[in-house]
C-alpha cells in the first residue's frame, strides 16, 4: 500500500480533517437562502451541533466529513443488549 508523505499521520494537518472556519450554521445558512424574504436569514443563535457516534463507525469517511462541516462530534462505544 502506498501512502503520500503528507498523510503518515506524524502531523495534525491531515488535508481530509481540516475543519472549516465557519460554524455549521453558517454554511446551512449560505447554503439555504429565502428568495421569499429577498434573502434575509433568521437571527436566532442555534446552540453548537453535537452528533454522538460509534466508535466502530470511525472507519468509515462519515465523521471526518461532519467533523469537516464544524459539527463536534462525541466518540462512544454503543452496547447492544438483548433480553
């Protein structure tokens, strides 16, 4: 397996987890305009979005992606039990 210098995980500047500068509302609000209100958005301060995720699910690309939209993510290990 090939792995480009820049990705051997020895610096915390991992291009796919860069995080942007913007909060998540904010890019939902540039995202999201109402042409009805000739493009005003809402004033209302939205609390900091939290996203509880498996830890077996950190294989997969979804986190870094949310992690990306500058949504904090909460890592637990989620047990199943069965009667």
């Amino acid at each position: 397996m090939v792995i480009p210098e820049y990705n051997d995980g020895k610096t915390g500047d991992h291009p796919d987890l860069i995080r942007d500068s913007r909060k998540a509302t904010e890019i939902l609000a540039d995202e999201k305009t109402d042409t009805r209100k000739g493009g005003q958005t809402e004033a209302e301060s939205k609390p900091q979005q939290r996203i509880i995720v498996d830890m077996r699910e950190f294989r997969s690309e979804l986190p870094s992606l949310i992690h990306k939209r500058g949504i904090d993510i909460d890592p637990v290990t989620i047990e199943f039990r069965y009667p």
